[in-house]
C-alpha cells in the first residue's frame, strides 16, 4: 500500500526522494510493503553492489538484510527526519509513517538509524 498522494521526483543533491502532493498528518500511515529477506551469504555479495545502498539490515541477526519494495528504498536520509518506519519480521513488512504534520510539496525523510531522532552518523557519513 503506497498512498496516490506520494510521488517520485528529482530531490537536490540526492538523486531521487519520494515527495507529497498534499498535506498529510502527523501518525498518518503513508506505506506498507513487502520486503525480500536475505542470507547472510546473499548480503555478501549484495554488498559488493550498488543494492548495498538501498538494503537494510534486517532481524535480531544484523547479518542479514532484505530489499524492500515500493518507494522505501526511495526515501532519503535525515537525521531529523519527518517519516519513521518499523519493521515488522514475521510478515516480512516495512511500514511508513509520520512523525509530524507534512506540507504539500515535502520531501519526505527517514532516518536509517531507524528512530527517526537518532542522530549517530550512517555509514556513508563516517567514511575517510
């Protein structure tokens, strides 16, 4: 389930990022979807590709990871962001949410720590 009101658009200095066509509301469900669970011996070689960017680490077990579908792999990262998302392992989901009231026209953010205020660098911000 993505909602119509969201779309894919240029965002600067970032490639893509999913965007709103309206306002949306803070805690307002905005996409569920299926995700494809990975070996640890398939995120090795995932990870010696550009899919290494767009995977998350998935479980209990970091060494495994999975490829969500729909536009998650699309939302871009903020340390403060205004989207959360949760992962939901035994059905193999990850849902989308709002973390604040959301103007028409907003990129909309997660923050791949996975809380959406947790402000520890990501990996491509610590590298040399």
């Amino acid at each position: 389930m993505i909602l119509p009101i969201l779309f894919i658009a240029p965002a600067r200095e970032k490639g893509r990022g999913v965007f709103t066509t309206t306002d949306i509301d803070r805690d307002t469900i905005i996409e569920i979807s299926p995700v494809i669970v990975m070996s640890r011996d398939e995120r090795k070689l995932l990870d010696q590709t550009l899919l290494h960017d767009y995977i998350f680490e998935w479980g209990d077990d970091p060494v495994k990871c999975c490829m969500a579908l729909g536009y998650i792999p699309l939302y871009n990262h903020s340390y403060r962001s205004n989207c959360e998302y949760e992962m939901d392992y035994d059905e193999e989901l990850i849902t989308v949410k709002t973390v604040r009231h959301i103007q028409a026209g907003e990129e909309l953010f997660i923050n791949y720590n996975g809380d959406w205020n947790n402000e520890t660098l990501v990996w491509f911000h610590t590298k040399p």
